[in-house]
C-alpha cells in the first residue's frame, strides 16, 4: 500500500482494498501461469514495443529487469535490439536511505546489482537520467484510460511526473492483466499508452 494511504479520503480506502484485492488476484494467477506460456507472451510483447511509435523513435528509455519468480514481462530481449540502435536505456534504481526511485543509465546490463529489492538495479554510481524519451511501466493490471496497479509502493505514481512530458510512458502487461476498471485515487498517475502482447493502445 502506497505511503499516501494516511491522506486519504474515506471513499479512497474503498479504491484501495478493491487495488489490493485485485493485486493480490492478479499477481497469483501470473505466478501460477506456466512459465514458458509467460515467456511466449513476453516475445509477442517485445516485437510490439519494438515498432511503437514512441520506442522507434527514441534515443533514450528506461526499461525494468523482470522479476522472473514472479513471471513478469520479460523486456530483456527489448534492450539487446535498443542498444543495437544505439539507444541509451536505463533502469529503476531505489534510493535505500530516501525511498526515492531514480532511472539511472545502464552500458552493460552485467552491471545491474541485486539490492534486496527484488530486482536488479544500477550500481549507486551509474549516471543519472534526468530527461527520457519513453520510459516502460511494469503493471499487475492496467485499464484502457491507463490506470495501472503495480505493487502498492507507489514508486512509479512519485516518479513518472517528473518526467512527463516530455517522455511517453507506456504500461506492459500479459493481455489478460488488462482490467475494465482500476479504482484510481488522486495520487495514481495514467500512463499514455498500453502495450500487451496482443493489441496497444493510446490511453491519453
């Protein structure tokens, strides 16, 4: 749950345990999904965020390394074809003292560190990202007006507005994450798009 929950109005408490719900819903049928049927999704995902207007076009991106155990979207493949294009990508990394996220840039991806927050990150010294062109947001369920749930720390909700615009987020999620309504509270920040590993969509 987002440290925000304290300043909530009453109704938004509501929104948050249907999050919660949905969140914990969402993320066991994704652990329980096979593994190889998640990677065969990843693959058709990839090729899509490979010709998206906004990843074609870019020079700079933040990616996510996937938490494998929990079967996220493997983006992997994704920044071997960036960087062939001579795209500079860069990766979440979680201030330990400050709860702060940041994108720092990545040369090598052998440099990306476990920190104990799960997933791989840049080393403390990996150059800052202060302007992207595209950053891609990990989601346990969006909806079609780009309201994600990731996994309730709220790291993206603080940090995405910092970049936008002019970078263009975009939600990736298995199609089956894709929701009719994620009950969103003031401090939920849209995406712009969502790509699936069937269909994309402008969400703006």
């Amino acid at each position: 749950m987002s440290d925000h929950s304290h300043k909530l109005a009453p109704d938004d408490y509501i929104r948050l345990k249907v999050k919660a719900e949905l969140r914990k819903r969402l993320r066991g049928v994704r652990k329980t999904t096979p593994a190889e049927a998640c990677a065969e999704r990843s693959r058709a995902l990839v090729a899509r965020l490979e010709v998206h207007e906004a990843v074609a076009a870019a020079r700079t991106i933040a990616l996510f390394w996937p938490i494998v155990s929990r079967h996220e979207v493997d983006l992997r493949p994704l920044d071997t074809t960036l960087r062939a294009r001579g795209v500079r990508i860069a990766y979440p990394a979680i201030d330990a003292e400050t709860n702060v996220m940041t994108f720092r840039f990545v040369d090598d991806v052998s440099a990306l560190e476990d920190k104990g927050y799960g997933f791989m990150e840049p080393a403390a010294g990996a150059p800052l990202a202060t302007a992207l062109d595209a950053i891609i947001v990990p989601a346990v369920a969006v909806d079609p007006t780009g309201h994600r749930i990731g996994y309730g720390a709220g790291y993206y909700d603080r940090t995405l507005p910092s970049f936008a615009p002019p970078a263009v987020s975009i939600a990736v999620a298995y199609d089956w994450q894709l929701v009719a309504e994620v009950p969103a509270t003031e401090f939920d920040v849209r995406v712009g798009w969502v790509v699936t590993d069937i269909r994309s969509f402008d969400a703006r």
